[in-house]
C-alpha cells in the first residue's frame, strides 16, 4: 500500500510539475503575442506568410509568400520541422542533399494551425493557389486581420490558463446525430438521466457534476441567457427536477433557444466516473454536430473549456464530414481524443469496420490512432446493462476504465497534454511569423540600404553643385546680358556713324538724283532711307541679341543636364529667338514720347514706345524736310574757317551765322518756287545791277565776272548737290538723334538698356525653369533618402526583434516539451 501511495504521489507532483512549466509557458507565450500586436501597430506591418510546394523534379522544395503579394515567390527547402525549413529559406539556391536513413518528412496539412486565416475566395478557391488569395487586400488589412486572430487567440489561452489550474475535469462527450451520446453518458452515469429516443433528443448542453459541488442537492440549473453561471447566485439560473429534464429539453427545443444546463447528480454508485473520490468530474452531453450549423459553432467555441473529448461515432455510418471537421480543429489543439465506436454489435463485418474507422483515425488525429488500444474502443452502450457474461459488458468495461485512467490517472495526457499541444502548435504559428518576417526585414534592410547607396552620393552631389550652379547661371545671365548690351551698342553706333557721313546701312541703297527739278523731292526720299538704315540697325542689333540668348539658353541646357540627376525630366521649353522683342498690342495712348503722335489700337514694335529704333522713319518730326538739308552752309564754315574737326554748327544750337544767311540767301536766288532758275536769268540780272555802275570799266568787267560766277555756280549745284545733301541730312539725323544731353537717355544707350532687358527677362525664365527642376530634384532625393534611411531602420529594428521574438519562442517551447517529457 506504501509503496502504491508512494507511486500516486509521485505521478500528482510529476502533473503538478507539468502544470506549472504549463502556466510559466503560457505566459511567456501570451507576453509575446502581446508584444507582437504592440509591435504590429506601432513599429511594423506584419506580414502573413504562406509556403506553397512547388512542382519540379527532384526533390521537393516550397516557396514563400505573403497574402498581401502572392506573386513574389522565395524558394525554400522542405524540412522535417517548420524550423528547420525557415531555417534554409534565406539558403534558397543550396542544393537540397538527402540522407538515405533519415526519416521523410511528415506532411504539413497547413502553414499554420491557430493563426491561421482564411482567405479564400469563394468555395472552389484553393488556398495553395496564389489566384485564389485576396491580393488586393493592402498589408494593413492583412496584419488588421492578424491582429484580431491573436486577440482570439490571447484570450484562448486565457482560458486554458484558468483551465489548466482548475483541479476538476471537464469531459465533453459528442458526435453525430443518433450516435448514442446520451446513452453513453446514461451507462457512465449507472443512471438513465439523459433522455433516450430514436430520434434526436439532446438540443441542449447538459453538464452533469456530482451533487457535492450542489451542497448535495440533486437539480437541474437552467442558467439564464447571457448570464454568467454562479452556483451560490439563484439570479444566474432557474432550478428544476431531475424527473422534468426531458420536458426541459423539450421545452426549449420548442421555442428554438439555446441553454445551457447545469445537472446535479447524487453518487449512488462509487464506481462511476463522477464518484471517482479523487477529482471532480463533469460529463458535457451536447448536441450532436450535423443537427444545424449554429449549434456545431456553439460547440466548436466550448472546445476551450474541455479537458477530454469522448467522440462517440455510429459503427453503421462511420465519420461524416461534420465529424471529420470536428475532430481535425479539435486535434490542434488536443493530441489525444477518446473515440468510442457505438452499435458496434449490429455489425456483420467487425473487421472491416475495425480496419476502415482506423484508417480514418489516422489520417485525423494521428497521435490517436498511435495509442488506439486504449483511446479507441469499439462497443455497444445499449447492452452495457446486461449481464457480465455478455461480451459487449465486457467491452463496455474496459472502455470505461481505459476512459477513467485517461481521465484520472493520466491527467497530464488528457488534461495538460490538449493545453500543451495547443500552445506548441501556437508558439510554431509564432515562429514561423517571427522568422517570414525576419526575412522580410532583411530584404527590406538591404534593399533601403542599396537605395542609400544610389540616391545619397546623388543628394550629396546636388548640395555640392547646388552653389557652382548658382554661380553658373548668374554668371550666364550677366554675361548674356552684357554681351547683348555691348553688341547693340556697337551696331547702333557703327550704324548711327555711317548715317552721320550719308549713307546707309546694311542692304538699303540711296535713292538716284533726279535732276535739280525733284531735288526737294530727292532731299526728302534720303532722309527716309537714312532713317529706315537706323531702323534696320536696330532689327540688327535684335538679331545679335537673338544670337547671344540662344547662346546662353544652350548654357543654361548643358549646366541642366550637369547637375540634374539621371531621371528627372528635362525642361521640354522650346526657345523661340523670333518671339523676343515681338509686337505688343496697345489699347489706348496718351502721347508719345519725343513728340509722337497720339495713337489707338495701334501696334508699337518694342522700341517704339520711346520714339525710338523702329519707328524713327514714321516719326512726323524726323521726316520734316528743311532747306539746310540742301545747303548747309554753317557745317561748310566751320569745316574751313572753323576747328579741324568741323566744330559744332551753329544751327546745332539754333542761332544761324551770317555764312548761312549767305547761304539762304544764294538759295533763295537760285530757288523760285520750288523751281531752279536758268543761267540767262541770272546774267540779266547782273547786267541790270552793272547799269548802276557808271564806269566804263565796271561794265566791261561785269560780263566777266558775272560768266564765273555763273558757271560756278552751275558746276556746284550739277556736281555737289547729289553727294552733298546725303552728307548734310546725315549730319542733321546724327545731331537730332544725339540731341540728349544725358549719356544715359542717348538713342544707342536706350536701345542697348532695352535690348539687354529683354535678353535679361529671356536668360532668367530659362534659370528659374532649371532651378525649380533643380530644386524639385532635390526635395525629391532628400524625401528618397530620409525614407530610405527610415526604413534601414525600421528594418534593422524588425530584424532584430523577430530575431529575439524567434529565440523567445525557442525557450518556452523547451520548457513546455520538458514538461511533456516529465508527464511520459
């Protein structure tokens, strides 16, 4: 007897052992989940993985994928373990080498058994194909979802918590419809409790418990709806009869209403499963699976609260689909499952029927099926009363101890080992998260780093260059302008000196003498072509300026494609040297500079608006003709009685001297009403003036006289007048033009201030184009290279906390497993 006690008190501390590396185990395992939701809002999107076989010849390899981006594939190498196959997934180009004596590779029948997501897209979708997942969900949605299941599965784990340390056992008895459930519970119990028919019976969870734990009262509790169930509280719940049990269930199956009922039994009989006097004991009759789908989910969420799943399954149908699903979930969580194979004595064919349940086993809980001598058991419950001779008793018999020993003397089988292998296959789902995104985050962490290494000797080379190309296009700009300036000025005053001497400029052509009777008319015809010459001077100073911003957009073009980065979109502007100094269109005008004329709706050409350049040739007071643009007899004076350099003329400042008095004077005779009069007119009217003379001598020296003068005269007007009056309005066009007292306001300055202003306005759009291109390109590489380097380290953070969480995971699953070794 010692030695038997000695015996029990050995396996009660190897269970009590077992059950705290259980509770430490939880723990650790809910503590990471906890980190993981934390770290999955704040730090890192947690990708969901999916590994997939891939077809090919040789030997088996799988890839890795994630639901968020089904097309990127990472091969990896099929192992014995989830661990070890992640372990070589970042090894995805070693060849896979096989040891002829180690054992093949057990199937996995899913990527993941409590994490697991269903996102299969309708019923014919499969979840090996990539088709088949929903890819345009974002990664926040998928990790949303994530999320949610570890929510569900820290609060299942709570209650295993709760479960593992409550000393009493929960055995739930199930199966399909008309599988003899109730009859069980009636032949465990030694009482027909449980209502019995040929039809459906049980509608409602009836959880039987041993009368002590009801002060020894026999009743029924009918907890409330959405009441939690408390025994000292009669507000939680409405007592009946045990004698009135089948007219509950009746009752509340007629009014389609699910509850839960609490059944209170005296132990008549010491040898039965609830009146074992060691551990308090409760059988759970519930509703068979196939009866509707919102009682198959009901009983599915209860597995959480079950110690031992007793599954009875009729001989005659074998497991139907709602049993094969039933026990695959039950199986992630509990290893072992009691299978109770009822009617069996109204089988012809035993063996058969032995050897086809087994092989189902099998495939659906395979730890089951490797100790079916004392989990499965083929009997019948009906015939369990009859006499002890009868084989089926016997049967029933060994059934029940072989299910008292797993409930009582096995505990850690049948009570801790469902929570342990729950919580393995947890702490897997764990790891193969940890390290999927582990790989994640290295790729991640090298890609930001290779984008580092691109964009930031980009970035720096922009914020070295961002100064030498400032300086490059003030230095373009000022240049241009200075040039265009300078050039301007030279063709004006090169232009402006060759109208000063009479003749004209570029392809223009003085007009031909007609002759001293259209000499007026000739006068007037050279003032407009000279006029026009300063006019095409000034189209000519244009072109060079056109020249030289063409030069300079060019410049600013070769330092765009020196500092701007490769990538970044060149300005597509198209310069049009033809639309500088383009015609703008005026409303209305008060005046005119230097005496214009008042114009509307006119089109001034640029220039213009100063009565300058283009326009000269119109200006009214430019165009007058005078007599002194035939002779100019001041100009003559000061040229051989003046200063070597022919002096300023007096009529340059308005006071005529007496040679030009002279000079009108010899004009006048000589000009009758815009006509030249004869030679004989003129040597009459010296003959006349001789008459005065009374001397003999004067007039013989009249004729004489009067004949020289004559044909000097002639001779000046037939061979001076036609390169003379070109020469003399020249002169006055210069004097008007350079009329200004201030150097600033002269006609070449304005012109080259203007000109340079337009080249200026042309040379700074094309800057500022490429600054802002610049400017651009750069926000753009800064923005690139913070993210990048945001994302290193996130990255490297990711790595090396899935890291951590992957060596977490590697502890409690040691301590769990040691306790499973103590439980063997």
């Amino acid at each position: 007897m010692s030695h038997l006690t000695a015996k029990v008190d050995d396996v009660q501390d190897a269970y009590n052992q077992h059950k705290d590396r259980l509770v430490d185990a939880i723990d650790s395992t809910k503590s990471i989940l906890a980190g993981i939701r934390v770290f999955n809002k704040d730090d890192w999107v947690v990708r969901y993985p999916q590994l997939r076989d891939e077809p090919q010849e040789g030997p088996l390899r799988r890839s890795l994928s994630f639901a968020d981006d089904p097309t990127a594939h990472t091969p990896v190498r099929l192992g014995l373990t989830r661990s070890v196959t992640l372990a070589s997934i970042s090894d995805a180009k070693e060849e896979q080498t096989a040891d002829a004596d180690a054992p093949s590779p057990a199937p996995l029948s899913s990527d993941f058994h409590v994490l697991r997501l269903d996102l299969k897209l309708g019923s014919t979708s499969s979840a090996s194909s990539a088709s088949s997942l929903v890819s345009q969900l974002e990664k926040s949605s998928i990790a949303h979802l994530l999320d949610e299941r570890i929510a569900a599965s820290v609060a299942h784990i709570d209650k295993l918590r709760l479960r593992v340390q409550d000393t009493s056992s929960k055995v739930l008895v199930t199966g399909d419809l008309n599988a003899g459930k109730s009859t069980l519970v009636n032949a465990l119990l030694r009482r027909e409790v449980m209502p019995v028919d040929q039809q459906p019976c049980t509608t409602a969870f009836c959880e039987v418990h041993d009368a002590t734990e009801n002060a020894g009262v026999e009743a029924v509790h009918i907890v409330k709806e959405g009441a939690a169930y408390n025994p000292a509280d009669d507000s939680t719940y409405t007592t009946g009869a045990i004698e009135d049990l089948e007219d509950i269930i009746a009752e509340y199956e007629s009014k389609g209403s699910e509850h839960l009922l609490k059944v209170y039994l005296a132990g008549k009989d010491q040898d039965s499963l609830l009146s074992n006097g060691t551990v308090n004991i409760s059988l759970i009759d519930a509703p068979g699976l196939n009866r509707d789908s919102i009682k198959t989910t009901a009983l599915f969420a209860r597995q959480e609260e079950i110690d031992v799943v007793v599954f009875v399954v009729s001989a005659e149908n074998h497991f139907t689909l709602s049993a094969k699903e039933f026990l695959w979930t039950a199986s992630n969580e509990k290893a072992y499952l009691f299978i109770v194979v009822n009617k069996y004595d109204m089988i012809r064919n035993k063996d058969k029927c032995r050897r086809v349940v087994l092989e189902q086993i099998k495939g659906l809980s395979p730890r089951t099926y490797e100790d079916a001598n004392d989990l499965v058991h083929f009997v019948d419950s009906a015939s369990a009363a009859g006499d002890g001779e009868n084989k089926d008793a016997f049967a029933f018999e060994e059934m029940e101890a072989a299910l008292r020993s797993f409930v009582l003397t096995k505990r850690s089988k049948s009570k801790l080992q469902p929570v342990e292998t729950f919580l393995l296959n947890l702490l897997g789902d764990i790891e193969l998260l940890a390290s999927a995104n582990k790989l994640v985050a290295e790729a991640e962490l090298a890609h930001a780093r290779a984008e580092l290494a691109e964009t930031k000797p980009v970035l720096e080379k922009m914020r070295s260059g961002r100064d030498k190309l400032e300086e490059g296009l003030e230095t373009v700009e000022e240049d241009g302008v200075g040039q265009a300036s300078a050039k301007a000025k030279k063709v004006l005053s090169d232009a402006l000196e060759q109208v000063g001497s009479g003749k004209p400029v570029g392809a223009l052509r003085l007009p031909s003498y007609p002759g001293l009777l259209a000499v007026w008319d000739y006068a007037r015809e050279v003032r407009r072509t000279l006029l026009e010459s300063l006019d095409l001077s000034v189209k000519m100073a244009e072109d060079e300026a056109r020249t030289v911003t063409s030069a300079g957009v060019a410049q600013i073009k070769d330092l765009g494609e020196e500092h701007l980065p490769a990538g970044v979109e060149r300005s597509r502007r198209i310069f049009m040297p033809e639309a500088m100094f383009s015609a703008v269109r005026r409303g209305k005008s008060t005046g005119s500079a230097k005496g214009g004329l008042k114009t509307r709706n006119t089109i001034v050409v640029a220039g213009g608006a100063h009565g300058l350049g283009i326009g000269l040739a119109a200006r009214p007071d430019m165009q007058e003709t005078t007599f002194l643009d035939l002779f100019d007899v001041n100009h003559q004076f000061w040229v051989h009685f003046g200063d070597a350099h022919g002096g300023k003329s007096a009529e340059a400042d308005g006071n005529p001297g007496a040679l030009s008095v002279v000079g009108v004077g010899v004009g006048a005779l000589t000009m009758v009403g815009g006509q030249a009069i004869g030679v004989r007119g003129l040597i009459e009217g010296v003959v006349r003036l001789s008459d005065f003379f009374g001397n003999e001598t004067a007039r013989k020296w009249a004729l004489p006289v009067v004949g020289a003068v004559t044909v000097g005269a002639v001779v000046y007007v037939v061979l001076e007048l036609p390169s003379s009056i070109p020469r003399t309005v020249g002169r006055r066009i210069r004097a008007a033009v350079e009329a200004a007292e201030d150097d600033e306001k002269r006609w070449e300055t304005e012109h080259g201030v203007r000109i340079g202003r337009e080249t200026r306005k042309v040379l700074r759009l094309a800057s500022w184009d490429l600054r802002e291109r610049f400017r651009g390109a750069m926000e753009e590489r800064v923005k690139e290279v913070r993210n990048a380097e945001e994302g290193e380290k996130r990255a490297l953070k990711a790595q090396e906390w899935f890291g951590s969480v992957g060596d977490r995971v590697g502890v409690v699953r040691v301590n769990a497993r040691l306790g499973e070794e103590s439980a063997v």
